[in-house]
C-alpha cells in the first residue's frame, strides 16, 4: 500500500500518517523532516529531491505527508495507491496548530526536522491563514484531484476525519 497525504499546514497531515504507518506497518516519511534542517534551516532543493526519490526507490509500501512539489511529487502521485486530500478550512488549521505548539512548546516533533523545536509566530499564521492559500496553490491541489480523481479522499473536517480512519479499508 502507497498512501500520500496532501493538504494545508496545520490540517492534521503528519498525525494521520502516523497512524496509517502504524496501523498497515509501513514505513512514513514526513516531508517537512526531509525540507528543514536544524534551526528551521532550508535544506537545498535538490537535496531534498534526493532523498524522497530514495526513499520511493527502496521501499514497496509507505506512507507520504506533504506538499512540496518540488520533493518528486508526481512520482508520489501517480504511484500511490490512495491520495488523501485534507482540506480543512484555514481557521481550523490555525487552531490545530495552536493546539500542537502548546502540545509539543519547546520540543522538537518526530514529523519535523531534527532541532526544529515547535514554534508558532505571525509569518506561520500568515502562512497558514493566507500565503499557504494562493490561487495557486488550490489550483495545484485541484489538478491531483482531476488527474487521480479514482484513488482521492477529500476529508474537510474532523468528523469526517474519524470516519476516514474507523474504516476498515482506506
């Protein structure tokens, strides 16, 4: 099983993979661990390329979080078994992200790049509430919906979310 997660940050895509690697015993790999270095450094592009493509090369099952385009993101695409879209709106976004700093304040999560210590300040609300929101962007994610419309979850809310994930076959 492939599974890739897309969506807005802050939407819950990294807690989900997590439990889809858990539940199926496959490996997950969190792209924002892959994109940061320590100190919320970027890491180079082709860099980062690198390593997803090794990782897809190497392993038959996984679990995939992240949007970053340039991170072999068709590839991604056209070889998951299952694309799920969490498209949660923008205020819910920034709650669940308030939630996880005060959740995990000063630590560094699993999903996150080694020595990105948890932080929330008014370039990521911007982020989350506006700049990570662009034409753009919904355009980006609409395409994955119309080129793989027979493998996409659309999941809008949490209610839905626990539904998603009580299935017994995603």
């Amino acid at each position: 099983m492939k599974i890739a997660i897309i969506g807005y940050s802050g939407c819950g895509k990294s807690t989900l993979a997590k439990h889809l690697s858990e539940r199926y015993q496959i490996p997950v790999l969190y792209l924002d661990s892959v994109y940061w270095l320590p100190n919320w450094k970027e890491r180079e592009r082709e860099e980062s390329a690198s390593i997803v493509k090794q990782f897809l090369d190497t392993n038959d099952a996984w679990v995939i979080d992240g949007t970053y385009s340039h991170m072999e993101q068709e590839r991604r695409m056209k070889e998951a078994d299952r694309i799920i879209f969490l498209n949660f709106n923008r205020f819910a976004c920034l709650y669940r992200a308030f939630h996880r700093y005060f959740t995990y304040r000063g630590k560094t999560r699993e999903s996150m790049g080694e020595g990105c210590k948890e932080k929330i300040d008014l370039e990521f609300v911007w982020w989350i509430l506006h700049a990570g929101r662009t034409k753009a962007k919904k355009q980006g994610f609409q395409k994955i919906l119309e080129q793989y419309p027979e493998k996409c979850v659309v999941i809008k809310n949490q209610r839905q979310l626990t539904a998603f994930k009580s299935q017994k076959e995603i």
